[in-house]
C-alpha cells in the first residue's frame, strides 16, 4: 500500500490534477475507501504476504546460521576421520545439513552407495522443508495482479451501467467506475511487486544453502571412501 500512495503522489503531480493536502495516513485510508470491496481481497493478500515474508526471512536466517556452524564443525571432524564423533555432532543439532550427514553417517559401514542414497532421499526432505511457504508466494505473486485486474473490469461495468442509466456520457458519472478500475489494477501490481522480489531472494538463500551441503556431503563421501578403501584423506 506504500507503493500505491507513492504512485498516487505522482499522479497528483501532473499538471490540472488537484493535490489535497493530505498525510500518508489520510492518503492510504482515501486509496483503501476508494477500491470499493476489492479491498478486501485485495488487502487480505497484502497482509498474507507481509506475514509470510517475515516467516520466511527469519525461518531461513536461522536455519542459513546453523548450517554455516555445523558444516564447519563436521568438516573438521571428518578431515581427522572423526566419524563417531560427527555423527553425534549432527544427532544433537536440529539444521537440514545436520540431517542430510547424520543419514549419510548412520549408513557409512553399508558401503558408499547406500551412504549417497541416503543423503539423496534425506536432502529431498530438507528441500521441501526449506521451501516451505514459497508456494504461498508465487501464488501471491499470480494471484494479486489478477484481483487487480479483476477489479479494473468491474469498475469499468460500474462506469459504462453508470453510462446506460444516465443516457449521456459526463466525466462525473464514469469517474467512480474508472477510480476503481485503476486503483485496483495499481494495489494489485504493488502487492505483486515485493512479493516476487522476496520469493526470488528466498530462492537464491536456499540455493546457496544447498550448494553448501552439497559441498559438505561431497566430502563425507570422499573420507568415508577413503576410510573404506584403507586410504588417508
């Protein structure tokens, strides 16, 4: 809604547009009064997203934290072949890479194959969990712009049932119709907008997460073969 008022204070400073004197409060409860009951559709997604985004940034923050702490930990032990010692490490901390060695671990005496099977099947898990609530956000993102849109066309059958009934076209009749029809079109690209930018950056986190295991589990495999083999890593 920020943004809309920000667009709304454009708009009013085009040549013959009148600037009320109006704070950023009054601005935003004009803008909300004014989309007519597609405010409520349309502020419902605004709050669900702000809520997610939240979540999601401090969710991702905290787990992004123990990742870092544990990988560092573990990588460690396994350049000593500390294996028993790792797997308690990962047993007492609750982050998906934790999870994805201490599968990969608990397996290391059934050869490599089952070491890398497990850690496949543990690391789709810790995905889906990692990307919990983005499915909220691309549906945001798709879901927004419409309720917009659909809010552009009612207002436009508001103007032109305006037009019928009067029998004459005058500015004042269809300017009520057309109000919503672009403020609505406006909320919806403006709840659409951050939302998408928050899901791309919540993507690139998870991303350079998993890279992150990927790199630690690498290196479990190699000193859990190396072990197997009667090799020094």
């Amino acid at each position: 809604m920020v943004g809309l008022t920000q667009l709304y204070g454009l708009l009013l400073q085009i040549p013959g547009v009148d600037s009320p004197d109006l704070t950023i409060g009054e601005q935003l409860f004009f803008i909300w009064d004014e989309m007519g009951f597609m405010r409520y559709p349309l502020g419902a997604c605004l709050a669900l997203g702000i809520l997610v985004i939240i979540w999601k940034f401090f969710d991702l923050l905290a787990k992004s934290s123990k990742t870092k702490k544990i990988l560092s930990e573990v990588n460690g032990l396994l350049a000593e072949q500390r294996i028993d010692e790792a797997l308690t490490l990962c047993q007492e901390s609750d982050s998906p890479a934790a999870n994805i060695l201490q599968a990969g671990l608990e397996r290391r005496n059934e050869g490599t194959d089952r070491v890398m099977k497990a850690i496949e099947n543990q690391g789709l898990l810790e995905l889906t969990k990692l990307e919990k609530g983005l499915v909220i956000l691309a549906t945001l993102m798709n879901v927004a712009p419409l309720l917009g849109f659909l809010g552009t066309v009612i207002g436009m059958i508001i103007a032109f049932q305006a037009i019928e009934v009067a029998g004459e076209v005058e500015a004042t009749l269809v300017a009520g119709g057309i109000k919503v029809a672009l403020l609505t079109t406006a909320a919806g690209l403006a709840i659409a907008i951050p939302v998408s930018i928050a899901h791309n950056y919540f993507v690139s986190r998870i991303d350079a997460l998993v890279i992150d295991m990927e790199e630690s589990a690498q290196k479990m495999i190699d000193t859990l073969h190396a072990m197997e083999g009667g090799r020094v890593v």
